[in-house]
C-alpha cells in the first residue's frame, strides 16, 4: 500500500488465502479521500470470509 499512499490514493490489504503455505492478500484500492469506502469493502470481505482467522503453519 505504500505505493497507492505516495500516489495520493488510499488502500487496504487484507487475508485472502495462501499460496504454497504463505499468506496472500487481497489489495483494494480507493480514490483519494475514500478511506471510509475502502474500510468498509474489507470489513464486508472479512464477514463474508474466514480468511483473517487462519494463521500459516510454522
């Protein structure tokens, strides 16, 4: 996300699966100023899926 921040735009990143044993995140991006929009897309990804509750295997 620090990319999206020095463009000017917000963005979030959140627990969507694994791919050979490491965690993968899904990145969503919004316009400047629509913290609040974004936020709300990962909450409602996060109720929707269990991903944020699995932890990789050590």
């Amino acid at each position: 996300t620090v990319t999206l921040n020095l463009a000017g735009v917000c963005g979030i990143s959140v627990p969507c699966g694994f791919s050979g044993g490491m965690p993968v995140g899904l990145q969503i991006i919004g316009p400047a100023l629509g913290e609040a929009a974004i936020l709300r897309a990962a909450y409602q990804f996060e109720q929707a899926t269990e991903w944020h509750k699995h932890k990789p295997a050590l």
